[in-house]
C-alpha cells in the first residue's frame, strides 16, 4: 500500500487551484452472490483551467468513474458506496438529486461516449440543445435559440439555423459528436468530463474534435478530464494523467512524467503496446 502511495503521489498537481478533488471514489455493482467494485478508492484533482486525461484498457472503470463524478450511475445497478466529489468545494455525492440536478449541466457536464446513442432520433437537434438552457435558466425562447445557434455555429456546425430542425440520423458522426459537445457546453459549465470524444471518427475528425476541444476550454476557461484509450490524444492534449487498472488507480502524474518515466509495469505496458501498434501500421506496405 505504501508503494502504491508513492506511485500516485508522483507529479500529482498540488500547487495550483482544484476546481474538482475527487477523493476515494468507489462504486459498488451487487451481483447474486457479492458486490464488486468497477472504481475502487479513486482519487485525483483538477486544477482550473487544465486538463487530466484518465486511460486504460477497456473495463477498467473509466467511464464508471466519469458517470460517478456526475451523479448519472445507473439506477438499479450501480451506487456510490464511498468517497467525495468535491466540486469547487462543494461535495456532489453528499448533496439531495434535486440539488445534484442543478449542478449537472451548469457546473459540471458530462459529454457522453457514443453521440448517436446519446441523442433521442425522436427529437430534432434544436431542441436537443436548447433543453440544458430551458432547464437550468429562465430565458425567453428566442434568446435561447440565438445561444444554441452561436455555439452550433462556434463547434463548427454549418446551414444554420436549418441544423436546428434536422433529426440525429440525418447528420455524419463528426457533426453529432459536435452537437453532444454543444449540449454539454451550452450552459457554460466550469468542468466538462469527455468520455472518448474521438472514439469511432476518422483520423481528420478527431483532430478537428480534439481541436476544438482546446479551442473551446481557452476560450470558456474550461477544466477537462478526458477520457481516452488514445495515447496519442492524450500526449497532445492532457496537463496530468491518470492510469486506471481493474477499477484502481495504477498511476497518477504529470503527462511528461507518465509518458517519460513510467512507474508502474501496467502503464510501461500501455506505452508499449501503443509504440508497436504505430510500428505496425508503419511497416505496412501502402
């Protein structure tokens, strides 16, 4: 235990303001016969203004940890059995849901993995993005309208204010990850959670989303965590890191130190397995 300490504790970000100090996260699933722990004692801060990418294998609690920090666990299935989401001091996992609901989309905002399964095929992409704003701010119709079509128009988004009335189906993936994106932002949070914003795109989309991405937090003072299997995003665009393994943190530091000065044998694995998938796709003929 005292090794893993140490582990976590290099590079870590102390110095500057945390805007979201996560302390000893743990979600329970009740199985049969015994509950297990998908995020078991995750810990780590985000300063403001910067970003903390969190990786991993597939099932190591990653996204787990994204929907316990946002309050959005599954009902029925999963709960907070431990831990303190300290939001700008404020604990989100000690707060009533009615409370937590306001918070959700004004403060902290959650930009969900898939954007085709995030947004409703029933509804049109103006409403969808008008609905955080109808929510969380009393506004006359017409000027929520005019902010859901400046920022449409700020993630890239072209033909407005005709995008307004189109249906999810109707749009390329790129333009729908926009469009959860400008969900996710439309209420100015001051920390936004991106679970795999670049996952299922093709290579100039993701570095058109990734772009944006930094764009958006220089412009909106935005604190991110990001959530990536991509190392390479993760070296562009992350401040610190955080390697989680089978629902624990394998190591947490700075993104010169992780990517440098690997600690732990799982995370020397994960550089590893991404240098030779590059020397792979390199050796191969065009």
């Amino acid at each position: 235990m005292q090794a893993a300490r140490s582990i976590l504790s290099r590079g870590s970000p102390e110095a500057g303001e945390a805007i979201l100090d996560v302390r000893d996260l743990t979600v329970a699933l009740q199985t049969d016969d015994r509950a297990i722990h998908p995020v078991d004692g995750i810990s780590f801060r985000l300063e403001r203004g910067r970003t903390l990418a969190v990786v991993g294998e597939s099932g190591s609690g990653k996204s787990m940890t994204a929907l316990a920090i946002v309050g959005l666990l599954p009902r029925g299935l999963a709960h907070l059995t431990g831990g303190q989401v300290l939001l700008a001091g404020e604990d989100l996992a000690g707060i009533p849901e009615s409370e937590l609901r306001r918070r959700r989309g004004s403060n902290i905002s959650l930009m969900p993995q898939d954007p085709m399964t995030a947004l409703n095929p029933s509804l049109t992409i103006g409403y969808q993005v008008m609905e955080p704003l109808m929510v969380h701010e009393r506004l006359p119709r017409s000027l929520i309208r005019i902010r859901a079509i400046e920022l449409l128009k700020r993630t890239g988004i072209g033909n407005l204010p005709d995008i307004l009335d189109a249906y999810p189906h109707q749009l390329s993936g790129g333009m729908r990850q926009r469009v959860v994106l400008a969900m996710a932002l439309i209420c100015r949070p001051g920390v936004l959670v991106a679970d795999e914003p670049t996952t299922a795109l093709d290579v100039t989309t993701q570095e058109q989303i990734i772009d944006l991405l930094q764009d958006l937090q220089r412009e909106f003072g935005l604190s991110l965590i990001v959530i990536s299997h991509d190392l390479g995003v993760v070296a562009r665009i992350a401040d610190h890191v955080l390697v989680m393994y089978a629902g624990r943190a394998a190591e947490y530091g700075s993104v010169d130190d992780i990517f440098a000065r690997p600690s732990h044998p799982y995370t020397r694995g994960l550089l590893n397995s991404a240098s030779a998938c590059v020397r792979s796709r390199a050796s191969r003929p065009d």
